[in-house]
C-alpha cells in the first residue's frame, strides 16, 4: 500500500481506524549517521505540521528530552493542540519525581512521560523509581522508555535490558508500557516480553531509520516477521523519531516491507501494517481522540 493509499484513508468517512498517529517525535534530535560527529536537527512548527501532512498524517506525539524540557514542549503543543499531544520527562529515581509526574499533566497538559535509563543511568526495575509507574498507572498516563542501545560510551547497554521491563511490567499490570525502538538491538527479547505482557506495547522508530539503504527495509521485513510469528503485530505503534526521520519516507518503507517476502507465506499483511498507524495505538491515546 502506498503512502497515497494511506492519504485517501485520511477520509474520516473512508478509514475504520482511529487517528493516523505518529508516537515517537521530538522538536529538536541528534542524528547519529556518523556516530563521532553527530549533528542536531531541530524543526518549527510549521515545518513540523507540514511534514505530518505530507505523511497523511493527523496527530504526533511530542517527547520531552534533555534538550527540549517538559515546559517546552508544552508551549510546542499549545501552538496546534489539535495535531500535537505532549509527553513530559523526570528522572524517575531523583526524589520528588513521583510528584513532578502528576505536576506536569495538571499544570502542563501533558499527556505522557518519556524516561531516559540508558543516557541517565538508572536501572528501570530500581524501586526508587516505583512511585513514578504508581503515580503515572493511577492517572492513565503512558510511561515511554528509550529502550535501544546509543552509540555514546558512557550511555550503557545493560540499562536497556528487555528483562528489566519484564520485572516492571509484571509489578505493574495496569501502567501503559511503550518499549521505543523495538528495543534495538535486542528486538526480539522484546517482542517477547511484549507478548507476555498485555500492558507491553513497542514503537518501531529508529532502527531502520536510513530509508535510502536496501538493509534496512530487510530488517524491518525480518523484525515484522518475528513478531508475526509471536502473536504481537498488533502491539506494534508507528514511530519515525521525527526530525531525524521524516513520516513519508518512513511510511513509504513500512508498507514496501514485502519486498523481501520470496514466498507469500512469508509476508506481512497489509491490514497488520496499517493497523500500526491507527488501530493499534488506540489504547495509548486520550479518550478525546477516539
């Protein structure tokens, strides 16, 4: 299906689905294409909502970071409330976060929270963090973990282990899980823990990022297929890490995937492609958008 199929879908009257949604975006990114010399890319908003229409797409999750704060993300999102939901970030084993989570959804509106264990060296299952899962379950919040390796020195695999999650997510049946970048590149310990565990969801934003390279759609078929073969398709979200990927390029390679299929056996259904633009993130929305 075509990025052209996918803008006739824009259609409310035409589309069964929900939004088009793309869960994983920033304001401002390094990109890392050559690790010792990464460069930062930052967009407007106005150039921001022209890459979402291009995409055909309707609504983009905003992510705070240790570039852009919560509070400016939340004035990022007021500019087009109606395009944009707004994710906040702490350090959940810093005292007090528990309290700054709820902080930041009722003064600043935002919906979300995105955690940093690998950049900001904490291990997700420290119980220092807990009350930050209790506060974010007990309001609906969705907590958001950059679960893929970096390629800074200091920035350490062993805090994006899938079993670390596993413990949490365990500990907390009712908190909404997003894993960021399949968990790259242990993707498919996390897809299993995905599906173990209902509250367990995964964005496909990064790994496959150079849309330009053949490689990377082959690993994106190969990725997809693992977790055609695990049960967990519909656990999957779309994702681009906006602005370092553009929706359009990123779209037009997710639905070019069989490409690599040479048995039909083999491929991914076009119906479970598109249900990770708009079926499947539903449960990680406000009720408002449904």
């Amino acid at each position: 299906m075509s990025v052209q199929s996918l803008r006739q879908r824009t259609d409310p009257k035409a589309r069964s689905g929900g939004p088009r949604v793309d869960y994983h975006c920033h304001i401002s990114i390094a990109e890392y294409s050559d690790p010792e010399n990464p460069t930062l890319v930052s967009v407007t908003v106005e150039e921001f909502l022209a890459d979402l229409d291009e995409g055909g797409i309707d609504v983009a999750i905003v992510l705070s970071d240790d570039r852009t704060s919560p509070v400016q993300v939340a004035a990022f999102v007021e500019k087009a409330p109606d395009r944009f939901i707004g994710f906040g970030h702490v350090n959940p084993v810093e005292e007090g976060s528990d309290e700054e989570v709820l902080r930041q959804r009722e003064e600043l509106g935002l919906f979300g929270l995105k955690l940093y264990p690998t950049s900001e060296g904490y291990r997700v299952d420290d119980e220092r963090a807990y009350g930050v899962y209790e506060a974010a379950a007990s309001i609906g919040m969705p907590v958001m973990f950059h679960h893929a390796g970096m390629p800074s020195p200091g920035d350490l695999l062993k805090h994006s282990d899938p079993a670390l999650i596993d413990e949490v997510a365990a500990s907390f049946p009712e908190l909404k899980i997003v894993l960021a970048h399949l968990g790259y590149p242990r993707v498919d310990e996390t897809l299993y823990v995905a599906r173990k565990h209902r509250n367990v969801w995964c964005d496909i934003s990064w790994p496959y990022g150079d849309v330009n390279h053949s490689s990377y759609l082959y690993m994106l078929w190969r990725d997809l297929l693992t977790a055609t073969n695990l049960g967990v398709m519909n656990k999957l979200v779309f994702g681009t890490d906006y602005p370092g990927v553009r929706q359009r390029p990123y779209l037009d390679m997710l639905m070019s995937v069989n490409r690599y299929a040479v048995h039909e056996e083999l491929r991914i259904s076009e119906a479970s492609l598109m249900a990770m633009v708009d079926v499947n993130v539903k449960p990680l929305l406000p009720p408002e958008l449904l």
